[in-house]
C-alpha cells in the first residue's frame, strides 16, 4: 500500500453516525423557530464543526445558537449515539491491514469523537492519534485540521492520504496539499447525494464500500 499517513475523518467514515446528527440538528433547530429540510440541511452541515454551522446559521437565518442550543444537542446526540450507532462495515479489518500510520482529523469535539469511537469498538485502533477542529483557528473547508495532524504525526503533508465524506472536507484535504479518497458509503450516501457532490470535486478516488480501501490506497499511492 505503500508509504505516508492515512487521515480518516470520523463522522460518516469511521461511523455511520450523520443520519443521527442532521436528525437532532434539524430537530433542535425547529424548536428553536428554524425549520430546515433535511436536504438542505445536508448540503449546508455536512462535515463542519458546529462552531461554523453556528456562525453559518446567524449569517444565513439570523438564527443565534445559545449554550442552550449546543447542550441540548450534545444530549440528545449522545444519548442516541450509545443506543444506536454502528461503524462502518469493514472499517476495523481495513484499519488493521494498513502497513502505514493512520488517525483520526474530525470535526467534531473531542469528546464526541471519543464516544463514537468507544461504543462503535473502534476507539483502540486510533487511540492516541486523534484530532479536532476544536485544536486549530479554522476548522474544514480550510486545511488546518489536517495540516494540524500531519505535523502532529510527523508526516509531510504530499505523503498524506485523507479519507472523507463531505464537501468540507475533500476542499479541506485538496487545500492541504494531501490526496483525498472521497468515501460514499454511509448510510447518508442518498439524502446527502455524497456521490455526485465527491464527484464535482475530483478526488483522487471515490469508494463506496470501505473494503475496497486498501486496494485504491494501492493504485493512488
């Protein structure tokens, strides 16, 4: 497979998780007089921290998110998490077959990285290679995440493979300097449209089924 790091974004790539999320999203959103369509909701979320969704929804919708709102969403994420998330089938073989470093570059808060991994039974695998946006200035589309967990890992950024699922994060990547594999085979594939928005962005390679990872890690380098 070659030499570098592997960078996996975790919601939506390591777990199945973004149906739940934009769910709560938009519920929370509606109670707080903002009713958005899940679609949209999708094409405007998708892969961003919540403190550019919040700054997102005062630009667009005038709509100003409270410690409240971010309580109350973090509750009711978390609460479904332990009762309903699964990661994404293959992942963990996959993980375990890489000859090259791998971490995680997400989003969201650390403790909610943390959560997702440890009930999905993935937590070991990263454990302690994990970064969040919450650790940079700017958080995707721009590439400091990235760039954060590259140096972080000790690893020239032209080495480095991220694997994502959103717009935010391919431009992030592409920003970065590194290859990206867009992966469309979360559960949020359809509503999302993840395989026409990955290819309006050119990845370097566009996989639908995580197994298939080690073999297109192969052919791009």
């Amino acid at each position: 497979m070659g030499s570098g790091l592997i960078i996996f974004d975790c919601d939506g790539v390591l777990v199945d998780s973004e149906p739940i999320s934009v769910a709560v999203l938009v519920e929370v959103l509606a109670e707080a007089g903002c009713d958005l369509p899940l679609d949209q909701a999708y094409g405007k979320f998708l892969g961003r921290s919540m403190a550019t969704i919040g700054k997102l929804l005062k630009d667009e919708f005038g709509l100003s998110i409270t410690s409240e709102h971010l309580s109350e969403i973090r509750r009711r994420l978390y609460e479904r998490f332990r009762g309903e998330l699964r990661p994404i089938p293959g992942l963990a073989d996959v993980v375990h077959m890489m000859d090259r470093p791998v971490c995680v570059a997400s989003s969201s808060q650390p403790e909610r990285i943390r959560l997702s991994l440890e009930v999905t039974g993935l937590l070991q695998l990263f454990e302690p290679h994990i970064f969040s946006a919450t650790m940079v200035e700017k958080g995707k589309p721009e590439p400091d995440l990235f760039l954060y967990a590259a140096q972080k890992m000790g690893v020239d950024p032209r080495h480095c493979t991220v694997i994502e699922d959103s717009a935010a994060g391919i431009r992030a990547a592409k920003a970065a300097n590194m290859r990206v594999i867009a992966f469309t085979g979360g559960s949020h594939a359809g509503p999302a449209d993840l395989d026409g928005t990955a290819r309006a962005l050119s990845p370097d390679a566009i996989i639908g089924d995580m197994r298939n990872l080690p073999e297109v890690l192969g052919k791009i380098g």
